[in-house]
C-alpha cells in the first residue's frame, strides 16, 4: 500500500445523484464501487437490492466525467527556460537562444545537476497541479538525461510519483530526443548507444512501458528513428512518435508501420500519414500548448482526421521549453478554439483516446463495469463548461484507482443538487 493510499479513504460504496456526461444527458445516474472497481452503473431506479449495505455517497447533482489522462508530457526535469521565454519575446531566433546555452540542451545540464530526490520534488510539485484537477493517469517521458545514468533517473522518478501519488504512470524512454553534447556530430554512435546500452538496461530494470523518438530535421532521422523502433520492437515495447511538427518527415508511416500507439504534435501531417494511422489503429496525439508557446500558424489536419475516424487525443505537453502548461482543461479550451475541436472530440480526446494512445484502454478513459474506479465528479451543468471555463477548476470530487483522492463537501443525504451554475 502507498502512503497516499494509507491517508485517502476508499471509494466503495453507492454513488448517487450524478448526471453522465456522455451526450445522453442521463441523470439521477449511480455508480457502485466495490473493492476499488466499477461494480455497477445504471438509473437509480435499476439499482439493485444487493448494494443496499453499502456506504453511500451522495453526489448532490454533480456532473461525472472518466478521470481525465495526460498522455503526453515530459515532467520530470531540472530547472526552468523562463529566459528564454523572454528572449523569444525580444526577437532572439531558436539559433540565438542554442548559442547563448539554451533548448534542450539547458535543461539536460541542469537535470544532470540535480539529484533523484531533487526532480522527485519539483515533478511532485507540478502532478500535484494536475492531479488537483481530475487526472487519474498520464504519461512521463525521459528525455532530459540522454545518458544511462540521467535517463534512468528520470525514469525512477517517474515510477515514484506513481507510489507516491497513488496515480497510474506511464514512463517512456525518449532517450533520443535530442543529441547530447559530448555525441556532437556523431548522431550514429549516440543512437547506438540508446539503442544497444541505454534501452535494454531501463527496460530489463522495468523502467520503461514504451519508446518514444524525436523525428525531425533538428532531430533524428527516419532511418534513426527505425533503428531505435527495431530495438523496442526486439524487447517487445510499443513504439510512440513526436512526428511531423516543423516538416513532414513521414514519420508517421514508419511509426504506423510498427504499430505505434500514437504520433503526436501533427501539424504538418500528410494525407498518406493519415491513411498509415488509420490503418494501424494509430492515435493522433493534438498538443495546443506548444502551437500556442511557439507561436505556429500551421493548424493540424484535423477536418482530415476525422474523415477518416483517426481518434485524436489531447494532452498538456508539459515540459519546460515549449508547452509549460499545468493544466488539461486549458489544453482542453485551446484545442476546441486554436484546432476547432468540438466539444465531444475535446472530451474524447483527455479520456477514453487519450488512454488508448497510452494502451490503457482497457482500464481508464470510460465509465465501465469492471474497470478500476477512476472518476470526477464537476461543480457543472453542462459537459461544454469542461471546455469553455478556463482559469478555474471546478472539480469536486476525485476517485482515483478506487480511492477518493480530491473530497468533496459532506454529504448530506437527500440533499438538493448544489452543483453551481457559475
């Protein structure tokens, strides 16, 4: 048991008085937990007699969404790039920032600097801010260390924050996400050594729940990004991509080609990139935070990803050079405005898509008997407030792996819905 898990109170019990936000507008809807699982749900008319000894939880009219995943960030890493926030501002190029010591680069010297307790604080700090707003599961890219020794670190501390935090993670290995130093000009060997040393070290340690590659001009090759597929494909690891964000690369063909579980960024995704996700099953992972932070202007296809039924997910992108972003509902408001999603595409995108594109379909992302308990209950009316209010959070309740993990206010039973219309 975790030690979050020893201080928050099981969910067991008879939830009632919810409205399910899944289009149909059903309301006087119940939920019945038992031994941390979806045991029930239907009409409170159709309860059974069997539940009748549970405890109850008296939801007073609040809206109930899945628990909300982030399927795409890279949280764990030292310092910040604020400055080079301010530098862009002030006109400096990608190329003047890199000179003067900044990208990837800064946070990779500084993420070396600290220690495992040192990016366990910090990453505690910023899961805290996402968690507090309804998400029961994400994702923790390595990427920062680019060394056995810091990748690995990353990754402890990713597994870690699940313990600690009693929350579902997902740790990926991006350990070529950017040329270190100390490789300058010698791309292949430092690819060599993720895919021969790096990889099957983390992954034989149980670091690593899939592989992740940078592919673009600025980063890795297709035939690079290949090789390192070809280790993960070797140790039976599922394979993501950061695909086609500055140019189309074709990554996404190669990456539907082994099956990958998503291709995310997107914004210059091709037609015939399309046709591979389909194809595969592939995820379309939408990331609003760095179109917004970089200031692009190239919208992803996504009147073509919908034709063609590619589920597209949407997560916060956390990291601390292009997507410093703490909050999955405000990614939710910016893919509805900058990417015209609607506001079920949106929805869709940070529960039942996002979980698929981390292969957790099975256990997150929707309501269904069976499954763990992973829930929020919203201060809400209406479904379209998760997308249109930003800047507040109205959660009232989270249930996150069985446990209520966000109280809400005391229960009083028959009391009216005290939901707020805000």
């Amino acid at each position: 048991m975790t030690k979050d898990a020893t201080i928050t109170p099981s969910a067991d019990g008879v939830w009632t008085d919810l409205r399910v936000a899944d289009g149909t507008d059903t309301s006087d809807a119940v939920i019945v937990v038992q031994h941390g699982m979806i045991a029930w749900m239907g009409p409170h008319a159709d309860l059974p007699g069997d539940y009748a000894n549970l405890p109850r939880h008296n939801g007073q009219g609040a809206l109930v969404t899945p628990g909300l995943v982030d399927c795409h960030t890279h949280l764990v890493y030292g310092g910040q790039r604020a400055n080079e926030f301010a530098m862009r501002l002030a006109g400096a190029s990608y190329e003047d920032i890199a000179k003067a010591g900044g990208g990837i680069v800064s946070s990779v010297k500084a993420t070396r600097e600290a220690s495992e307790d040192e990016l366990f604080a910090s990453a505690s700090q910023r899961l805290q801010s996402l968690l507090a707003e309804g998400v029961c599961a994400i994702e923790v890219k390595s990427g920062y260390g680019l060394s056995l020794e810091h990748e690995r670190k990353q990754l402890r501390v990713a597994r870690r924050l699940a313990d600690a935090h009693h929350v579902t993670v997902r740790t990926t290995f991006l350990g070529a996400h950017a040329l270190p130093p100390e490789y300058a000009g010698r791309s292949g060997d430092y690819v060599d050594a993720v895919c021969n040393d790096m990889l099957p070290a983390l992954a034989a340690e149980g670091l690593v729940d899939a592989v992740d590659v940078f592919c673009e001009r600025i980063a890795f090759s297709l035939e690079e990004t290949e090789q390192v597929f070809k280790a993960a494909q070797a140790l039976g690891l599922p394979v993501k991509l950061h695909a086609e964000q500055l140019s189309d690369m074709g990554g996404t063909a190669l990456a539907a080609k082994y099956g990958a579980l998503s291709c995310d960024h997107i914004e210059h995704l091709s037609q015939a990139g399309i046709d591979a996700m389909k194809a595969s099953g592939t995820v379309a992972v939408l990331l609003p935070g760095a179109y917004y932070t970089l200031r692009d202007t190239h919208l992803p296809p996504i009147a073509a990803l919908r034709e063609a039924g590619v589920p597209m997910a949407v997560a916060t992108d956390h990291n601390p050079g292009t997507s410093p972003a703490l909050s999955l509902l405000l990614m939710v408001n910016m893919a509805c405005t900058l990417f015209r999603l609607t506001v079920p595409e949106a929805l869709a995108g940070v529960t039942r898509h996002a979980a698929q594109a981390l292969g957790l379909q099975d256990t997150h992302g929707e309501l269904r008997v069976g499954a763990p308990a992973n829930f929020v209950l919203w201060n809400l009316r209406d479904p379209a407030e998760l997308a249109y209010w930003f800047g507040q959070r109205p959660v009232r309740t989270v249930v996150r792996q069985g446990r209520i993990a966000v109280p809400g206010p005391a229960s009083t039973p028959g009391a009216t819905s005290s939901s707020s219309t805000l």
